[in-house]
C-alpha cells in the first residue's frame, strides 16, 4: 500500500495512503477548531484510506455524536486502521491510543494521553482540544486550563488556542484572564466564535447583561456557516442575556428562528432547546405547543445514557409534556448508574439520579418532592459537565420548587444575594418582588420597579 508524508495546519507530519486525505485531516482539524462544517470532510476520505490518522479522525468524529451508535462506529474506524497497519508517527499512535481510550470509556486515561501530547506535541491542537471536551464533560475545568497553558508557549500565534484558554479560564471563576485571553483570539482572528463565546459567559457571570448582549448581537453575522452546535449555542447565549433582562419575547422568538431546528437530530441542540423553553417558562413565559414538537425528538434518548449532563434535559422535555418516556428514561439510569464509568460514576449514581428525579417530580407538580431531590444533586453538580451558565437551569428550577412549595424564606435567601450581584437581572427582580409580597414585606429599593427600568434603559 502506498504511504504519503504531508503536514497539518501546524506543521507536524501525518502519513495518508492518499495525497488528497491530507485536506480531509486538515479539514477535520481546523473544523474541530473553528466549528465550520468542514470537520465532517474526513469521513468521506476515511472510505478510501485506512491510514492511522484518517480513520483515528473518523473514529473522533462518531463519538461527537453523543449516541450509543458512536463507539461501535468509531471502534470500526480504529479496527480498520489496525488492520492495515500503514506507516504512522508516534504523536499519531498516541494520538489513536487516547482516542481508544475514549472509545472503550476510559475518559481518564484518554485525558492523560491528551495532556502527554500537549506536554510533547504543544501544537497539536485537536488533541488539545479534544482533551478539554473530555474535561469539560467530567466537570474538571483546571485540567482543561492546564492543558491550554501546556501549548500557549509554542502556539501563542493560534487564535484558536486563546479561545480556548479563554473559556478554561471562564469555567475557573477567573474572569479577567479569561477576558483577556478572549480578546486577544479576536485581536488575531476576529470572528473567532469560541472566544465570543467565552466572552458571553464572562459577561454573563459577571453581571454585564446589556454589555453582553449588544456584543454577541455584533458578533452574530459570523454564524451561519459555523456548526449547528456552535451556531445554536451562540444563539441561545443571546436568548439567555434577553431573558435576565427581561425581553422574553425576543428570547421565544430566537428559540423559533435561532436556536431549534438547525439540526433536531443532535444532542447538543436538543438540550439547548429544552434548556430555553425551561428558562423561558420559570420566567412565566406561555411557550404554546413547543414542548410537545420539541418531546418528538427527544422520546428516542430514553436509553442512551451518554452523559448525565444529556440525559438530564432529555427527561425534563420528555416529562413537560407527561410523555411515559420520562419515567422510562429514569428507570434506564437507574438501572445504568450503579454500573457507569469509574470517571463518571459518581455523576451517575449521585448527581443524575436524585436531580433526575427532581426534574420529573417538578415537572409533574410535585414541588416538594422535586426540591428536596434537586438538592441531593447540587453540591455535586459540577460532575454531570456543561458550562455554569448550563448548570444555572438545575438551580432555577429548585428555587421554583422552593417557591411554589411555600418555602419563601429559603428563596429570599438564595435570590437575595444572586440579586445583589446581578443588579441588571429583571429575572431575578421580578421573582425576588412576588417572594417579597408573599413574605408580607416591602419590597427593597434594589428590586424597585423604578431600579428594574433603569437596568434596562
């Protein structure tokens, strides 16, 4: 069989059976990177070359699907390429081992195989990038920050990078570097969307709602030829600035035009539409028959069990419309919990069962019950993965629960403080103004309908 030298986008060598797969690589490198379409390049050329990187690619990209078909799909790619057994580096069977890993579920040993090669190969960006996904999802954002600041001294001219530090900083709490880091991605690629993103999220943490939302509004013209992912979340981001301000009709209507129906076949996409019209409806938002379209596509997840981050918001759509597949898709993570992952076993058994529970309880009405099983799940919360500003849904829910229970005491002081240091939030406003009138007291100038109008001129 033949074998071709080429190089990636920076500079390090991959062996191809066929010249033309080294644009497929690279596509499927620089589209990971950027979210761009072109990342799916590799699994056409994956059909007619079964050399180590190629199909190591492939066999990456059937494991973003976050379905049960991902790993036997991708375990396919990786036998293929055994077979052949084609000339390859070092870097590019390390890079096939952690892939491995992560196919056979040991997301651990993945990581480290990720973090050696930031270590080694500091350039290697989508292993980079791939370790912080696997991070991200384990709720271990230091490891996604230390593996960032691993290649920062040899690819500190790769916009890419920054976003990406960018966002491990955000997830860290440490807001400044991540502003930082964020804009200088933009001061070296201008509509770099990751680094946006991290910026929404930091003004979003940081109280800046107007600021937020006027930006990513200027920002959005760059999205419609990214993926549905990123495109999609990039959206939702402004839905969500809109709704603490208290626009919840322009957040409804990027929910129709924006956020659902890019791609209602992906989990990243589903989640972000039941997590909108969670948001939109604790607001007090009429979403109309949303749910119910919306419970169409989420009744086939009952028993994928990916992540308790998925399966979590899965249930919730399932369970706003009394579909019986809410009950049945806790039942699977019952029965899968006790049995998970070690990386991710204490998510599963602590964390999605409990808020599993909660959610659907909540969703039937049951607010006690849903309260004092949401709260079994927060402290661990950070486990299931997402993003702060994701997890934030889980707490708004409890608190509606708290409220509709009776338990005001316990809402005012958990709204008081998140009102105090989100001064621009109509949300949290207007829900601190009805717990106040039920509390019988008056209502403090910070929450005065007079502060609200002025947040939002």
């Amino acid at each position: 069989m033949s074998n071709h030298l080429a190089h990636d986008p920076f500079g390090l060598p991959i062996h191809v059976q066929r010249p033309e797969s080294a644009a497929a690589v690279a596509g499927f490198i620089e589209g990971f990177l950027a979210y761009e379409p072109r990342i799916l390049d590799v699994l056409a050329a994956a059909e007619h070359d079964d050399s180590l990187i190629v199909q190591t690619c492939a066999a990456a990209l059937q494991m973003f699907s976050e379905a049960p078909s991902g790993p036997p799909a991708a375990r396919r790619h990786l036998e293929r390429a055994a077979r052949a057994g084609l000339p390859s580096s070092e870097r590019e069977r390390r890079f096939a081992e952690a892939v491995s890993h992560w196919v056979a579920g040991d997301v651990r040993a993945a990581i480290a195989g990720h973090e050696a090669l930031a270590a080694s190969h500091p350039r290697d960006l989508a292993s980079l990038k791939l370790g912080q996904y696997l991070a991200f999802n384990l709720g271990d954002s230091p490891t996604m920050l230390r593996l960032a600041l691993k290649a920062l001294p040899a690819a500190h001219d790769v916009a890419w990078l920054h976003g990406m530090l960018a966002f491990a900083y955000e997830q860290c709490h440490l807001l400044d570097d991540a502003e930082a880091a964020a804009r200088r991605a933009l001061a070296i690629r201008p509509a770099e969307p990751w680094a946006e993103h991290a910026l929404a999220h930091v003004m979003l943490t940081a109280g800046r709602l107007r600021e937020g939302l006027h930006f990513m509004q200027a920002a959005s013209g760059g999205w419609s030829g990214l993926t549905s992912f990123m495109r999609t979340h990039n959206w939702w981001h402004i839905a969500v600035f809109h709704i603490e301000l208290g626009d919840d009709a322009a957040a409804l209507a990027l929910y129709d035009n924006e956020v659902w129906g890019v791609d209602k076949s992906y989990s990243q996409d589903q989640v972000g539409a039941v997590s909108l019209l969670a948001r939109l409806e604790l607001a007090g938002v009429d979403v109309g028959g949303r749910w119910e379209e919306l419970a169409n596509w989420l009744a086939v997840r009952v028993a994928d069990q990916v992540q308790p981050f998925l399966d979590m918001q899965y249930l919730y759509g399932l369970a706003r419309t009394g579909r019986p597949e809410a009950a049945a898709l806790l039942a699977h993570v019952e029965a899968f919990a006790p049995n998970a992952p070690a990386a991710a076993h204490e998510a599963w058994q602590r964390v999605c069962i409990p808020a599993c529970r909660g959610l659907l309880a909540h969703a039937r009405g049951e607010w006690t019950l849903a309260a004092q099983q949401l709260e079994l799940a927060l402290p661990r919360l950070v486990s299931i993965g997402g993003s702060h500003a994701q997890r934030d849904l889980f707490e708004q829910i409890r608190i509606d629960a708290l409220q509709r229970s009776g338990q005001l005491a316990g809402v005012q002081n958990l709204l008081q403080p998140l009102a105090n240091a989100q001064p621009q939030s109509e949300r949290v406003q207007r829900r601190l103004r009805t717990v106040y009138a039920g509390l019988g007291l008056p209502k403090p100038h910070s929450i005065s309908g007079t502060h609200a109008a002025r947040s939002l001129a």
